[in-house]
C-alpha cells in the first residue's frame, strides 16, 4: 500500500479563509495525504505597515459583499485551532528561512505556502514536491487584497491562476497549474470565490495526481506550459485615490445599468453557411443565413451533405419550453430550406447534436448534461429516427462530447464542470477506450487536458487536413458564445496531450452580431451559428 504524501502548511496566524480550511480538511480526510506540520509566519516581520485602504475602495468592497453574500463565503475567516490541534507547529521568520526538511516533523513532500511571504530563493531545502503558491495575474500573493479587483475593473477577458513550484532542484520557480478563468464584470467576490473554488480543486487533483502516477508527475504537468511566459512580476496595486476608488465604483455600476437597460436576456441564435465546395474550411467569404421562427433559436449545427440535399442538425431552443431538443434541417444543394422536423425530445435539456459517421451507420451524442450523462443514439432512418444505443458516462456533468477515432482508439473530448455553482466553469477532459460502446473509459493522466476558457469547450467535429488533426473550441472569455478557435492536436496519446491555437473566429464581419461558438463542414457545406442581441425598446435585433 503506499504511503500518503506528508504535507507542511505556511499560514499568517490559525485564522484563514474559509477555503483555506475546507482544503486543509479534504487533505486531512483523504487517503492521499495528510498533513503534518503546520508553520506560522512573523506576519509583523513580513509587513509591518499596511497602506491603508482608500475609503472609497473600502465602500466598494463592503457594498460587493453586501450584495454577493452567499459568493463571499469562502473568503470568510475561519479558526483553524480544532482542525489542526494535533499537528505539530513551527514559528519563524524571515531571516530564518533557510530551514531544513530535518528541522520539521519528518520529510515533507510538499509545502503549501497560504502566507504573505513569497520565497523563491531556489537554495532553500523546502519538500520533496517542492513549496506552492498561487498566483493572480502575476502578483506575488494570491491573498493580495486587490485579486481579482483590476480583472473586472478593466474589463479584462480572463483571470489568470497559476500554481507555483519552488525547490532546491530548481532554478527558477516554475508553473505547475494553469487557469484561465472567466471574469465576471460585477463583482469581486464573485470572482474571487470562483478562483478559490478552482484554486482548491487543482490541489486536490495535483496531490491526488502525484500520489497515483509517481514522481515525475508534478514535472509533467509543469511541461505543459511555456515557463518563460510567467516571469514577469507584478506588484500589488490598489486604487491611489477616493477619487481613483469612485471612479471605478461608477465604471462598474454604470457599465452593469447599460447593459441590464439596453438590451434584453433573450438571445437570437441563427446559422450562417457557405456552400462553396472547398475541401478545407476557411472562415472569410460571405455566408447566407438559416433565421428561425421569432418563438425559437437555433445553434450547435451539425451537417451531412449528401448528393442532392444537405441535412443541418441543431439545438432548437424554443423560449417559451425553456428547454431545448434536436432538430434536422433539410435543405436543397443550392440552400434552400425545405423543411424542419423534431428528432429528439427529452424531459431534460439538449443540445450540440455530434452526428458522425462509423462503420456504414450515423450515431449521434447529443449533450445531455441535465441528466447527468453521455448518451449514444444510432440512426434507424435517416435523418429522422434514432433510437437509445447506451450511457457512455453517468453521473458526470460533462457539455459538448467530441469523438475522435485515431490510432485504433476511441478518443473522447468533453467539457466538464466540477464546480456546479458556476456553470460556465467548462474544463476539457479526455478519455480513451478501444471500442465506441464502452461504459469503461480511462481518464486521460493529463486531464483536465484544457483549463483556459479561451479554447477549453468543444465547437464542432474534429477534423484532419493535410496530415494534421483540427480541434474547434469555443472561446468564451468576455462573455458565453463570442468566438471560437481552431486549435491544432499536436500530441495524441495515452500519456500526454498538447494542443496549440493557429485560428481565431470573431463574428466581426457583420457590425451588429454579438458572436459565434460553433463551427463545422461537410462536403464543401461550411455551417457557423451567431447571435444577435435584442435591444429592450426596439423591434429589431442588434
């Protein structure tokens, strides 16, 4: 049997964040980990003085918390005294941080550093694993009172989470993790119980990980990011002013008003395509649209273009269910809509209808994520009958499933949220089996093998061209639904995965669409789908 990893803790005193704690007693429950020492920084030594706050600033965040309560909760202060009553402590100091593995109880093989102290001195004997620390956009603690604060300020597209490594072995410190996580324009507290939710997960999987693959697994992950990238340092930055502070409270508050006043909630999703018999796709040329009826939306298409029709497969989301179920769109070569039929209704919602082809049959995974699974449907009649084949996955909350058949494997691609308060917190994990109806699948030692909502959520069939093979993702920074990339697999196998991106899709042709997350083709056939946004006191969509 082996043994659980040894896990030190660097805290500022025994009051910490509530997900601090909630960490701390995941590890202490688990049968990876346990934790056996505890330190306690001189926080006096390490910041004597502290800036104080401009008021303004203060009556931001007080107002934030005030309106976001139950999403401050994890940046709550919690007593740490009962949860590590019996854990060995340690005091010290700056000046004292050459200290020895030996000097605390027993080997560590990893240290997590929740203090204010930032230690990159690259000869200090810490753990086996090394010491970790997040980081927020660059900055030197991820406790920074301004986390998060700039991010939704400034408009920013993502937050930018990394988890850093420092040990004897190397050089500089290097990235072992790295989010890109979605910004959310009204608050702080918002987004900061996002990155701690996502901070506290990624320790759980790293130690998990390590406790499960060996050694080298750490390194591994570390491999699979550009470590020149994260070398520049930002210092912590507050508002200097009341008057900078208030200017950034109205910034916030007007932009919320603007867009709660001027358009609706409702979005108008329609599809674009292009005809134009070119074996590989390209994404400028002009495009004919598909509008459906003003009751419901249309998106996700998928296409089969046969000899003398096409057939569009999509979500159809009708406003007034509240729901969605898959429907086939039959139109002729030239374009013409012929007809709509419903293909597949559920209780529950669904959506992305992934239609492909194997062994002279259709099959289909429509994501059924309401449900909790991965469901596989064969066509009995095309394109209108599909019956119930089997759960490929149950229990998982998993969007836009994507097969791949390479290698004489089944490769799929899923979309998974394992934080259900926010559902936009999409991560790409990738499973393998050896045949296309299995209910095994092995887990990927990479996964989740995506974690930037830029390029994480599938956006439509994986394709070969030229040799190479072709993922499109949504990219949903900014907002659900603006664009989507094309990214080029360039590492496919039971060990490792890596991707780069070499195409970005903005629905910029058109001055009035709003976005675009889904792309795919089929004999020359090329379908997109786009948005428009309703403004509240006008007939006509933006």
């Amino acid at each position: 049997m082996k043994d659980a990893l040894k896990v030190g803790v660097i805290l500022d005193g025994q009051t910490v964040n509530r997900w601090v704690y909630q960490l701390l007693e995941e590890i202490i429950a688990s049968d990876y980990a346990h934790i056996v020492t505890v330190v306690y920084a001189d926080i006096d030594q390490v910041n004597p003085s502290l800036k104080k706050l401009p008021l303004a600033y203060q009556f931001h965040c007080w107002l934030d918390k005030f309106i976001f309560q139950r999403r401050a909760a994890l940046s709550q202060p919690v007593n740490l005294d009962q949860l590590l009553h019996d854990v060995p402590e340690l005091i010290f100091y700056p000046r004292h941080l050459r200290l020895q593995v030996g000097e605390w109880q027993g080997e560590l093989d990893v240290l997590l550093n929740f203090s204010s102290l930032v230690v990159r001195d690259p000869k200090v004997q810490l753990a086996r694993f090394g010491m970790w620390r997040f980081s927020i956009d660059n900055q030197q603690d991820e406790g920074c009172v301004s986390s998060c604060y700039w991010e939704m300020v400034n408009h920013d597209p993502v937050i930018d989470l990394s988890l850093r490594c420092t040990n004897s072995d190397l050089k500089n410190e290097i990235v072992v993790h790295r989010s890109k996580l979605p910004v959310n324009y009204n608050s702080v507290c918002v987004n900061q119980h996002q990155v701690y939710s996502v901070g506290k997960l990624v320790i759980l999987r790293l130690l998990k990980g390590i406790f499960n693959f060996g050694p080298d697994y750490l390194y591994q992950q570390a491999n699979r990011y550009d470590q020149s990238v994260f070398m520049v340092k930002h210092e912590e930055r507050l508002p200097d002013s009341n008057y900078q502070a208030l200017a950034n409270l109205l910034r916030v508050l007007f932009r919320y008003l603007h867009l709660h006043f001027t358009y609706r909630n409702r979005w108008r999703w329609f599809l674009n395509f292009r005809i134009d018999g070119n074996p590989f796709p390209y994404l400028s040329g002009a495009y004919q649209s598909l509008v459906p009826p003003a009751d419901r939306f249309w998106a996700d298409p998928f296409v089969v273009s046969g000899s003398s029709k096409i057939f569009v497969f999509v979500e159809e989301f009708i406003y007034r269910a509240g729901k969605g179920h898959i429907s086939v769109l039959e139109l002729n070569k030239e374009g013409k809509l012929l007809g709509t039929e419903k293909i597949l209704e559920k209780p529950y919602h669904l959506s992305y209808p992934f239609v492909f082809e194997f062994a002279n049959n259709y099959y289909m995974i429509p994501e059924t994520s309401e449900n909790e699974t991965i469901e596989l449907y064969r066509c009995v009649r095309f394109p209108d009958k599909w019956s119930f084949v089997v759960n490929l996955m149950e229990g998982v909350n998993a969007a836009d499933t994507t097969m791949l058949f390479h290698e004489g494997k089944w490769w799929l691609f899923t979309a998974i949220n394992q934080l259900p308060e926010f559902p936009d917190h999409r991560e790409l994990f990738l499973f393998y089996a050896n045949h296309l109806f299995a209910t095994e699948w092995t887990a990927h030692p990479s996964n989740p093998i995506v974690t930037d909502v830029r390029t994480a959520r599938p956006a439509g069939k994986i394709f070969r061209s030229e040799n190479r093979i072709y993922r499109p993702a949504q990219d949903c920074a900014g907002r659900y639904g603006r664009a989507f990339n094309l990214n080029e697999i360039t590492v496919l196998n039971e060990q490792e995965y890596a991707e780069q991106t070499v195409l970005k899709c903005e629905a910029d042709w058109e001055s009035r669409l709003g976005g675009t997350h889904t792309f795919n083709f089929d004999n020359g056939v090329t379908l997109i789908d786009v948005y428009k946004l309703y403004k509240r006191f006008s007939f006509y969509s933006v």
